[in-house]
C-alpha cells in the first residue's frame, strides 16, 4: 500500500515551508499544471498520435446532473481542463456534448501564447465535433467564427446536404468511417494526417465508451468530484462493454477542495 496524498510521481515536491501541494492552500500556476499534464515528448520515430480524455464525475459515477456538467465542476476542474486544452492540438467531442453544453470555440489565452508557437501549435486548438447526423447549428460561432476552423469527423455515406452546409459554415469535413458512423481509429488516424497528434477528448459518454472499446484511449483525466447525485445519469463511459476491463495506471493525482484530479495512463 502506498499513501496517495499528495500524490505523485510528476508533480513538483513542495518547496520546505511550502506545505504539501494540494494540502497548502496554494494556487497551482498555469505553467505548473501544463508541465504535470504535458503530452509525452515525441520518440525517435517523431510524434505519435496520444488521446487524452478528460472527464468529471461525481463519487456515485454521474457524468452530468440536470444534462450538463457545470453543477458537478469546480474552479481548479475548469483550471484544469482549460490547461488540457492549452497543451492539445485537437479537441474531440461527441456532438451531443456540441448540443447540450452549447460548445464555443476553443479560445487563445496569452497564457500559454508562448509555448503553443514554441511547440508550433496554432493560437487556439481546433474542436473536432464526431457526428453522423451532422444535426447541427452551423449558424453559430463554433463553426463560423473560430480561431482554427473546426472540424467534423464522420462517415462516408454522411448527407451530402449536411456536409456541404458545414462547409459552407467554414467548418473541415473529415471522413473517418466507411458507413454512416465515425470508426475510432481511423479518427485518429485522420487527424494525425493533419499534423495532431495531441489529442483531447472531452467525451460525452456515447463517444468515450466508443474510444475506450476500440482501444485507442491513452490516457484519463478523470476528476472525481466531492458530491453525490443519486438518479440515473449516464457514467463517464457507456455503450457496450467490453469484454476484458482495461487496465490503466495511476500516473498523478492533485487535491483541491475535496475534488480528486486523477491522471491514469493504459497499462
Ligand atoms: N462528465 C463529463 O466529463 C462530461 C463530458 C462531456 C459530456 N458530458 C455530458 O454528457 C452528455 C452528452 O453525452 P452523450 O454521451 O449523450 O453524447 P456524446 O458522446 O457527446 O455525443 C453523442 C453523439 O456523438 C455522435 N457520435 C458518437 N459516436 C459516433 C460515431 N462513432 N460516429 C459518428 N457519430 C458519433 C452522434 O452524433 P449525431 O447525433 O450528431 O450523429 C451521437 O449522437 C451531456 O449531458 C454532457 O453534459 C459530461
């Protein structure tokens, strides 16, 4: 047995008479947290694409209560999952997530300016909306007002209208399945062809399941958050389960306020 608090095998020892991180009351800057949830460095072979989700939920397993997942968030939560986003080149997001959480653009922070250019990543990250209806309001700001054009990952036989629509919004159709359905990897594989290979995926739950089932989830940032919701909410990854649980390690965890911020890579 190890004790887990404060956690960590990459995050930063305490300065003496700092107290311990999470313990000692003390804001995390934005440059430490992009450091504890940096991307692996690219191998000898150069980059590989690398899929992170991250993800909220309550101790009871609720992914969202009254349809979103605001009222189960916090602030150092939404400190960390605006630095994910800071440090990826694409975000990927079920478009049922796009409709219910009335998705924005991906915005650029002077924050972090500096190290996306250094890493020649453009201002903002593009979000990659995942859709076989393509049923989407292609009126708003996500699709004509963004930094980096966004996305759509979906199948081949999508409906021409709805294609040539997101098109003409200013949004990047990719085809990334055979039928009417997106195939995970070939997700992947399509983005990665465009230069991404920090992948973020901000789920829903529809889409998650899919990535873990096909085995293309490197990692979880999964915040486990301090409340109980009771009903029946979806978890964090649904649709069919798999046949042999997979096995993830846990990499690093942070403290704030009763909210759990969990790192887990695939074993
Ligand atoms: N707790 C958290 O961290 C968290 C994170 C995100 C979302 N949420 C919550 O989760 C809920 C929404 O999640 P959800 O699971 O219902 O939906 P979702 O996964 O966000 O989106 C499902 C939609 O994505 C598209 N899609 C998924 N897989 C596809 C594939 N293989 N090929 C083509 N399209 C595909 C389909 O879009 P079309 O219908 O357009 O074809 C499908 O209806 C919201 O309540 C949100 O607040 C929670």
């Amino acid at each position: 047995m190890r004790r887990l608090f404060p956690v960590t095998d990459e995050t930063a020892a305490p300065a003496p008479g700092e107290g311990a991180v999470g313990g000692d009351g003390r804001e995390w800057g934005l440059e430490e947290l992009a450091a504890a949830y940096a991307y692996p460095e690219p191998g000898p072979g150069g980059p590989r694409p690398w899929l992170r989700a991250n993800m909220v939920s309550t101790l009871d397993g609720a992914a969202q209560h009254d349809g979103r997942s605001q009222p189960i968030s916090s602030a150092a939560d939404m400190r960390i999952f605006g630095t994910l986003r800071a440090l990826a080149d694409v975000v990927v997001v079920g478009a049922e997530t796009v409709r219910q959480e009335g998705y924005r653009p991906a915005r650029a922070r002077a924050e972090f300016a500096a190290s996306r250019e250094a890493a020649g990543q453009a201002p903002a990250p593009a979000i990659a909306v995942v859709t076989a209806g393509l049923d989407l309001d292609f009126s708003l700001p996500l699709f004509t007002s963004p930094l980096v054009p966004t996305l759509i990952l979906t199948g081949a036989s999508a409906a021409p209208d709805r294609v040539a629509a997101a098109e003409k919004a200013g949004a990047r159709v990719l085809t990334a399945g055979e039928g009417i359905g997106v195939d995970p990897a070939r997700a992947v594989r399509a983005l990665a062809d465009l230069g991404h290979t920090r992948l973020l995926t901000e789920g829903g739950p529809r889409l998650l399941g899919q990535l873990v089932a096909a085995g293309v989830l490197d990692e979880l940032c999964l915040t486990v958050s301090p409340m109980l919701t009771a009903g029946d909410a979806q978890r964090i990854a649904g649709g069919p389960a798999v046949t042999v649980p997979r096995r993830f390690r846990l990499v690093s965890m942070l403290e704030e306020d009763g909210f759990l911020f969990t790192r887990y890579g695939r074993s």
